[in-house]
C-alpha cells in the first residue's frame, strides 16, 4: 500500500467548512504546469477517475480506479491515515491558529528548564530563517503549529543536540493530553548558519496511538507481518507494526518498499511518500510536485514488477495539499485509489465514490481472510480472473 502524501484529487462536499472550496490537487496541478506526463498512471486508470489535464481516461485500465471520501472530520496526515486504517473519528484533533495557551507553554518551559521563541503558525522553513538567529543567541527552541494539530520543535543541532530535543518531545507529548491532545509532537532538527539553515532528516514525530484496534493490529494479531516505511511506525506509534523500515523521501522510500517487497513474508508493506505534502505541497511550488509525480509514474513498473504473482497493489493518497491555491496547509479532498493485481485481476473495473477511506481496509481484511466492523469491502467488484482464489483464507 502506497499513500502519496497530499495528493488529493477534487474538493469534498463538505469543503467550504475548511475554506478549501475548489481544492483540487491534481485537477489544478495539471492545469497550472500546462498538463501532466504521467504515461503508467494513465494506463492504470487515474485519468478515469477525474479531470486531470495530460491524464486521459483509458478503455481499458491496467488497474481499478475509484476516489475515497473522508468521512473523519480534519484534514491532516494522522486523520487520513488512521481512516484508510479502519478508525473513523468522532471529532477532529485540536489545532492552535492563534499559537498554544499561556499555561501549557508556561509548563513546557519549566518542564524543559528553557523559555521558547515562536508560538505561533509558520512555515517550518520560513520560521527558523525568522527566529533561527535569536535560537542560536539564546539557545532557546522554537516552538510552532500550523494549520494541522501539530506541536513542533525545531532546534538547531549544535545548539540542542538531537537526543535532548527528542526529550523535549517526549516531555512536551506527555503534557498535551485531554483538550490538547495534538495529533503529534514533532522534532524539527535543523543545521547551517543565517540566511542558509538547513532541516535535516533526523525528524522525529511523536504521535498519539490510535483510539481503536486498527487493521494493523488485526494483521499482526493474525500472524501477518506489517513493514512500517518512512513515516508509517510514526503515524501509528508503532503500534501494529512488525518491522520498521526508514526512509527520508521519496526516492528512498520506493527503494525500500521494492526490497521489502521482494523479502517480505505474507503481509502488508505500507508506505508514505512524503516529499509530495512537506518539499511541494506546502511550499506552493508546482514544478516540483509535477516532477515528484512523474517520478512517482516512472517507478511504478519496477513497484509492480517487485510484488509476488499473488500480490496485489494499492495507491491512494491521505488528504489533499494544492499548491495552486494561497493557502499553504492541507486540503479537504477526495483522494484517488487505484488497485492493481497482475495476472491475478483482469483489466480494471471502476470501484465508484467510497463513502469513507475505511472501505479501503475493509477491502484488505476481506483479502486476508476476515471481517472488518468499519468501511465496506470492495473485494467483490475487483475483477477477479480466478475468484476461488482471491482471498488468503482463514487464519487460526
């Protein structure tokens, strides 16, 4: 399973309560860049399930297509994730468009034994070039959110070595809990002088663990093993997770996917292409998305060509993040889903609007043999060109 970070592909009804009417990340990309060439993805069907320009639709798609709803409220990476998971929440996570309250600043501050700079939401990259000079003076860390349920830190490694800030972390998790129970902390660890400082790929989220059992505590109760890449163990807090697997961006990410297919025992590889939402989505810059996405096309065969004759491939997205429009957060959009199976299924069927990303691990659960309560399985309307054989049987 492979999650494009922000790729969402037209605005969900329910879009205008988030401002992000006429949100359409690959709809506006595709236009804004003058179309998009994405030759594999057209054959397996993207341009079949909405109005991509450079995308045609296909007679025949080499995959099934369809678009998944969210019917989470949010918009941010763990909402999204957890959903395609199995967990539909209730209410959306906290965020902090003004910065966070007086009193759970004033307790980190004494918890860390430093004051913070910032409060605030920024761009991470645009803040430390902003309050980067006053950390270095200060040694103070820089504290800020953005439009997601997020509490970032960044620090500068020669200022805050890297260990202390993931303590930093720790100790700023343990306090948002109840009314300020953030999605997640994370470590923003920075290099370089003003005027070039730099992120490093020493990132850290602390997430809160998921309110529920998700699939992939099913999977791996079964006796499957699920391998964690890049930012997936993060997202779930390492729960469900039977091997982790980093990558720092996307072209690491794919290489680790495919050798993890190649080696992996019965079980789910799940993986985050990140670059799209953090390097393009969020800093509004459209040529490099394009370029990530034809990236993303041309490793699609040797994706396909790494999983096992019985294997079967699924593409989808979290959320939304169009560059094309003022706002540099996530977007409230219907994410694509593409199912691809080989020799195993016959040319692709449309899979419709799902009501909820849930069918998506409804689908898995049905695959692997089992029921899952949330979300409805899409397994019967895959073409299947040998049915007796599309399920992996019962477990003990």
């Amino acid at each position: 399973m492979v999650v494009l970070d922000g790729v969402g592909i037209g605005a969900l009804p329910d879009a205008h309560r988030y401002r992000d009417e006429g949100s359409n990340t690959l709809g506006n990309l595709a236009r804004a860049v003058g179309g998009l060439d994405l030759p594999h993805l057209t054959a397996w069907g993207l341009g079949n399930i909405g109005e991509i320009l450079g995308v045609d639709p296909v007679e025949e798609p080499l995959a099934s297509y369809g678009k998944m709803a969210e019917a989470s409220p949010g918009k941010d990476t763990t909402t999204g994730h957890w959903e395609l998971m199995g967990v539909i929440l209730e209410r959306p996570f906290p965020v902090y468009p003004q910065g966070f309250p007086p009193e759970i600043i004033r307790t980190f501050e004494e918890r860390i034994g430093r004051k913070v700079l910032g409060n605030k939401p920024a761009s991470g990259t645009v803040i430390i070039e902003e309050l980067g000079p006053l950390h270095l003076e200060t040694g103070y860390p820089i504290v800020y959110t953005s439009a997601d349920s997020v509490f970032q830190i960044a620090a500068h490694e020669e200022v805050i070595p890297v260990e202390e800030l993931y303590r930093m972390c720790r100790i700023a998790r343990e306090i948002l809990t109840g009314e300020h129970a953030v999605a997640r902390v994370i470590a923003r660890p920075f290099t370089g002088k003003p005027g070039s400082f730099r992120r490093t790929p020493r990132r850290h989220d602390f997430s809160l663990p998921p309110p529920r059992p998700t699939l992939l505590d099913a999977l791996v109760e079964r006796g499957y093993e699920v391998v964690g890449i890049g930012k997936i163990p993060d997202i779930f807090a390492g729960r469900g997770i039977t091997r982790s697997l980093p990558a720092k961006d996307n072209q690491e990410n794919l290489q680790v996917t495919i050798k993890a297919v190649k080696n992996m025992a019965p079980g789910l590889v799940f993986t985050n292409l990140v670059d799209f939402d953090t390097l393009y989505g969020h800093r509004n810059d459209l040529q490099g998305f394009a370029r990530a996405l034809r990236e993303f096309d041309a490793a699609l065969p040797r994706l396909a060509e790494a999983l096992p004759e019985d294997g079967i491939l699924f593409v989808t997205a979290d959320h939304g993040c169009d560059p094309t429009t003022p706002s540099t957060d996530h977007s409230r959009e219907y994410v694509p889903l593409l199912v691809w199976g080989g020799s195993r299924l016959g040319r692709g069927v449309n899979l419709g609007v799902r009501e909820t990303f849930a069918d998506l691990a409804a689908t898995v659960a049905n695959l692997f043999g089992f029921s899952w309560p949330v979300g409805k399985s899409f397994a019967d309307l895959l073409p299947w060109q040998r049915r007796g054989e599309k399920l992996c049987g019962p477990t003990t």
